[in-house]
C-alpha cells in the first residue's frame, strides 16, 4: 500500500554536510510542493529539460556503442545530485536509466517519491534519498556511470569539495554534467534583477550572486581535481516563449560535460578542506 | 471572413493555461495494486483515422517500449476476403497520406490490394463555361482513390504486425472519461481515467480522441464545438462507365443543389459522392436503377443552367485570359458517361462542417473529425486527419525521446498551432466555395466563373 500522507520524523540537520548551505535549504523547503506546476515558480526548470535532457541523452549515445531500442539510456547509472522535485530525474528514468535522486531537503525527496510513485516503471528505475553528497560517498565509491548536478553548484558552501566528492563516486571514464550560472554584471542584471525581481521567472531569493560560478573557475576546478573537460556552452533563456536555447556566450547561464580521468582513483585520506575558497579574482566577460 | 477564422481558431494569443482545466468529479487514488492498467497512450475510436495513429505510433522506434491501446465500439472486421464489387464508401488519398501509411507499413497492403491513381481534376460550374484542371507538371499522380474498406484491411495487418505494444480493444465503446488536475495534488490520481460500457477501465498519459464528429472525448472534455448543418446530404454510388477508358481523372461539377463528383475506381468503374439537397438525395434513392443514372449523365453534361449573359460574360473574360497568358485556358476534356449502377449501392449520409475550439487539452488530443469536419467537395476530410496524425505523431516521437510526459501541454500545443494553422483555412475556404457554388444569382455566378478562371490561368494562386 503506498503510505503517502504519513509524514516520517524530521531528523535534524547535521553540521557536517559541509558542502550543504543550511540557508539555501530553507530557501527550497518552502517552495517544495511546488515543483511540479509546470506553469509555476518553477516553470524555467521545467522548459530547460527541452535542452539539458537531450545534452545528456546524446553525449552519453556518442560515447556508447550499444543502443537499446526506444531505452537509449538503458543500463546507465545516474546520480543526480540536488534533484529537487525530481524534474530531470523522471525524463532521464524514462528514457531507460536507473537513477538515484539526491537532495538534502527532505521535503523535495517526499515530493519526488509521491510523483514518480504514479507511474511503476519510474517507481522502478528511480530512487531518491534524502542526503547531502559527501553522506554517500562512502557507501558509493566509483558506482556511477553519469552525475548530473543541474543548476546546483551555485548553491553549495564548498565547491572544490563538491568536485572531489563527484570524482569519488564516479566510475573512472565517467561523465559529469553541470548546467549553472556564470558570475557577471549581466548575470547580476538578469538572472537577479531581472529573473527574481522584476520578472518573477525565478523565486525571489533564489540565488545569490556571490555564489554564482564563471566558468574559467568551474573549469580550472575540475581539471585539478581528475576532470577532462570536454564541453562548455552558454544557455540562453528567452522570457517571451519561456524557451531555453544554445547559445554561444557563457556570459548568463552554461552547460559543462567533463569525463573522469579513466587512470584507478586514489583515496584521499585527508580531510576535506575547510579554509574558505580563493575566488578567481576575473570574473566572466559581460 | 477573417472574423469568422479567428472565431474558429477560438483562443485568445495568451490564454492562461489554468482555463483548460475542468471542473468535475477527479478519481481517487488507489493502490498499486489494484489500480487499472496503465497505458503510454489510448486512442479512442478504431476508423481509419484512430487505427493509423495508433499503428504510426505503435511503429515508431522511440515508442518500442511504450503501452498504446485501441479502443473500438464495434467488432473486429474480417478485412480479409475483399468482395469483387467496389465499396460504395471511397476516399481521394494525397500523396502525403499515401506517405504517412507507408511509414506504418500500410501502403504496401494497399497497392496490393486494389487502388486508383488519378492525374488530374477537372472542376467546372454548372452555370458557365468556367472550369479549372488540376494536374502536376510532371504528370505524377496526383492522388489515389481508395475504399474505405481496403485502407482498415491494411491498417488492420500492421497493427496485427505490433501487437505486442498495442492492444486493440474491440466491442469496447468507451462511456466515461475522469480527468486530471495538471499539477495533481495529493489523494487523486494524475492519469485520464476511462471506463469501458463493461465496466473494465484503463489509465492512460495520454487520450487521443478519433472518435468521429459526435466524439465523446470531445463532449466530455468540455471543447466547444463550432458546428453547422448543412442542407445537403451526400449520395453514394458505385457506377459503371459505359465504355473502358483510361479514367484517370477525378470530374467535379458544381450544380446549384450541389457538387457531383465522380472519382475513378478502374477503368470501367466510378464511385459517385453527390451532395445535394436532402429531399433531392431521398428522391436519388428511392428513384429506379435507370433513372438514377439518366440523373447522373444529366447532371454532367446538361447545360439547363447556363444563361446567355453568363456565357457571353464568361466567354469575354476567357479571350482576355488567353490575350494575356496564351496557355491560361486548358482543353476541356469530358467526362465519362454512366451506364449502369451497382444494385445495393446506393446511400445517402447528411453533411455539416465543424471546428473545434481546441485540439488539445491536459492528456487530450483530438485529430481527424472529431477536431474538424469538412464538406466532401474538397476531398479532403481523411488526409486532413492524415496530416493531424503525422504531426502528433511527430510531436510525440520526439517528446518520447526527450523521456518527456506524453501528456504535457508543452509538445500537445505546438500540435494544435501547426494544425490549426493548415486546416482552419482549409476548412473556411472549403465553407465559402460550398455557399458561392450554391446559388444561380448572376452576380455571384459571374464572381465565381471568373475567378474560377482567373484562377485556372495563374499557376500561384492554383
């Protein structure tokens, strides 16, 4: 029988979810419920599928040389990180993967659960658990073939970390895919002005600017973290039609595809970096 | 005109999307268990419309692991013994729908079966010398006129050829459809319910109606209807031709009751479509074999209703043509002449036009009539639905291989836009020829000749 309205006990949130911002949590618990309106706050979410969906879809189809008839993803493990409601969790799950959806608001877990739990083939293929990255790490070692972290690092307290965590868990060759925004005046101007304020396309408070990361930063990251970083490309969103294009300025929002160094990983046997993270002093061209 | 084709498009430019959720009854949740079945897609309705999309989708590679089902109120037909005579219910096939029932694998069963290409189509008034000829530059064919029967034969083999993705369900007329909420809250549940006259009900992402111009899936769903009656009704015939010809050409006269159309079956035999007045069409069927056909070869050949200004007129304006543009007027071919009917043969079925507001809702889509009926004149009602389908069919192969909800009103849309788009003007012009033919006053008589040959000289506005 599925138990949907028993709500299960909070735990408490612990203070070692180093790369979790407490304060971005609360920002989503309150919104939780309304992810799935898809002409709602989170509607810009919902539209970028037309174009990170197919990103996925036809960089992992490029790589591999088996296709399983209308199951292009079959037999891919995918962690997605800071899935939410589960808005890229479910396309992905239907086009053949096994998913495992992560976020740190339990409140985004349940909603998720509740909307794959309609559908017994999505109920199948995606799990969802309620737990920051570094709290998997451990029991996942290299067990993923793909990490999709869709608009999410701008979010997280520790960057760097939130790399070395990835690197962990993924299987040597394996692809990361991260779409985020880019730390520029127009992106202050548009994606926070703009987007929160004025346009309302994106709740207010949503992001913070301080957070957002330029791609030359999120790059330099990966490459010295056992990344090879394959794709960069800009993503424009257009507010009148509420569509999501490429485009080929990564000034506002970008797309990233890096492939895990295919060499055995090592351990890493010292503890995560506490000391807060050096900025790159350029930010990204208006 | 123009009012009238923003009225049937009938939706404001930025319509909020919370104006096509219903009110009514949601159905509750139940649990897995003992929920009914779920399917990708249901198509309501198995004539030839339903039965190609549900046989499109079931043959389309990114649906290799979806549940479609197919539901038909009447039994499963035995298409495999085709009589020798001709069926009297014939539909003209573009070569764009021939394409569409290529890609299902259909058009092959088809030719296989029995088919006529025609060239060309001679169009002319009653009233004038006025005619218009249609034909390719290449002397391709230009359509096809094939039996009813023989295209649900062939539909009937590919869905046979997929059955393990989709279900047909014969005897299963569908009686109530629950809907629901797009963004579903807690307790009900997020697929389109149906229930079956037995009782059996289904889940579905997605409901497709191709029930018909009366279709429920669109009455339930709350979809405005703009329909009209017309005062006609449509006479069915299969003929004989006097002598074997070629018969290549579709022939088409307009008459003041209506357009009489014969469309070629084989080289001795023609279907007849006569939309005339509802007491004339009673009178066609009750009339004996002989008469019937002195009727038919009257129709075509008389000239009772030309007037001498009309053709004097008319005749004007065609040496202006040819002063112009020497090659604007086309030899005039005639038409065969009739011999004799098939006995039993003989039906009538009455005409209207409709539109419907909306082709799409939350989980629902309606193609063919049940989105839009239109007069036989233009030969066009089935490949209008044809099309429907290529373009759903498009839309949804793509979201499938997007891993996108089939029910979402994102891709449903973009369907309803491209198809409206074609057929609302499709089916406005086809109202206004059937009310200009309709009429011997002079003035619109002589609007109609020389724009019917104004038209037959300019290739563009062919």
């Amino acid at each position: 029988q599925l138990s949907l309205f028993r709500f299960t006990v909070k735990r408490p949130f612990s203070t070692s979810h180093s790369s979790v911002d407490s304060k971005e949590m609360k920002k989503f618990q309150l919104l939780a419920h309304k992810w799935w309106d898809e002409e709602g706050e989170y509607a810009a979410l919902h539209s970028m599928n037309d174009i990170r969906v197919p990103f996925i879809r036809d960089t992992l189809l490029s790589m591999s040389s088996n296709y399983h008839l209308g199951n292009p993803l079959s037999g891919i493990r995918i962690l997605d990180v800071g899935c939410g409601g589960g808005l890229l969790s479910e396309p992905l799950g239907r086009l053949g993967a096994s998913v495992t959806g992560i976020d740190p608001v339990e409140d985004n877990i349940r909603t998720a659960d509740r909307h794959k739990s309609f559908d017994p083939v999505l109920a199948k293929r995606i799990q969802y658990k309620s737990s920051s990255l570094e709290e998997i790490v451990e029991e996942s070692m290299e067990t993923f073939d793909v990490i999709v972290a869709s608009e999410v690092v701008e979010h997280v307290a520790d960057l760097e970390m939130f790399i070395k965590c990835c690197s962990q868990v993924l299987k040597p060759d394996g692809s990361l895919f991260i779409t985020t925004i880019n730390k520029t005046q127009l992106s202050y101007v548009l994606g926070i002005v703009v987007a929160e304020k004025i346009m309302g396309i994106v709740p207010e408070g949503t992001h913070d600017w301080e957070k957002f990361v330029p791609p030359e930063e999120l790059e330099y990251l990966l490459e010295s973290n056992g990344f090879s970083v394959k794709t960069v490309s800009g993503m424009l969103y257009n507010p009148l039609s509420g569509s999501w294009s490429w485009t080929k300025s990564t000034s506002l929002n970008y797309a990233v595809h890096a492939v895990k160094a295919g060499a055995p990983s090592h351990a890493t046997d010292t503890p995560p970096e506490t000391d807060t993270q050096q900025r790159s002093a350029t930010a990204g061209t208006a | 005109s123009s009012a009238a084709m923003a009225a049937l498009r009938g939706r404001p430019l930025l319509a909020p999307l919370g104006a096509r959720l219903r009110a009514g009854p949601r159905a509750p949740l139940r649990s897995a268990a003992s929920a009914p079945p779920l399917y990708d897609v249901v198509v309501s309705g198995g004539g030839m419309v339903g039965s190609a999309m549900a046989a499109v989708l079931g043959h389309d590679i990114h649906f290799y692991d979806k549940k479609i089902a197919l539901l038909e109120a009447g039994p499963r037909k035995d298409y495999n013994h085709l009589p020798d005579s001709y069926s009297n219910r014939v539909s003209s096939i573009s070569p764009g729908s021939a394409t569409l029932l290529s890609s299902c694998g259909a058009w092959d069963h088809v030719c296989s079966l029995r088919l006529k290409p025609f060239r060309r189509m001679q169009v002319w008034d009653a009233c004038s010398e006025a005619m218009i000829v249609f034909e390719k530059d290449d002397l391709d064919d230009m359509g096809y006129i094939v039996e009813n029967d023989v295209i649900m034969s062939a539909l009937t083999k590919q869905l046979d050829a997929v059955a393990d993705r989709v279900e047909v369900f014969y005897r299963s007329k569908a009686v109530g459809y629950t809907w629901p909420l797009p963004s579903h809250s807690c307790g009900t549940s997020p697929w389109v319910q149906v229930e079956l006259a037995d009782g059996r009900r289904l889940q579905t992402k997605l409901l497709i109606g191709a029930d018909g111009h009366n279709s429920v899936v669109r009455k339930e769903a709350e979809i405005q209807n703009l329909e009209h009656q017309y005062d006609q009704s449509a006479v069915v015939a299969t003929l004989h031709l006097s002598e074997a010809t070629d018969n290549n050409v579709a022939w088409q006269r307009f008459l003041p009751t209506g357009p009489i159309a014969l469309l070629p079956l084989s080289d001795t035999a023609s279907s007849l479509v006569w939309s005339t007045s509802h007491d004339h069409a009673s009178e066609l069927l009750a009339m004996d074999e002989e008469s019937f056909v002195d009727s038919i070869n009257s129709a075509f050949w008389s000239n009772i209703n030309h007037s001498d200004f009309i053709d004097a007129a008319g005749a004007m304006f065609r040496s202006a043509i040819s002063l112009l543009k020497p090659s604007g007027s086309a030899v005039r071919q005639l038409p065969p002449s009739v011999a004799r009917v098939d006995p039993e043969s003989r039906a009538m079925f009455p005409l209207g036009m409709g539109h419907a507001t909306e082709y799409v809702q939350h989980r629902v889509a309606l193609i063919g009539d049940a989105a839009h009926r239109v007069h036989p004149l233009a030969g066009q009602g089935v490949n209008l639905g044809f099309g429907d389908i290529a373009c759903l069919a498009h839309h949804l192969s793509a979201a499938a291989f997007n891993g996108s909800d089939l029910g979402s009103l994102k891709h449903l849309l973009r369907f309803e836009t491209e198809r409206q788009r074609h057929n609302v003007s499709l089916i406005a012009a086809t109202d206004v020829l059937k009310r200009l033919y309709s009429t011997t006053l002079a003035p619109l008589v002589l609007l109609r000749t020389w724009g019917l040959q104004a038209t037959n000289a300019l290739p563009p506005v062919k």
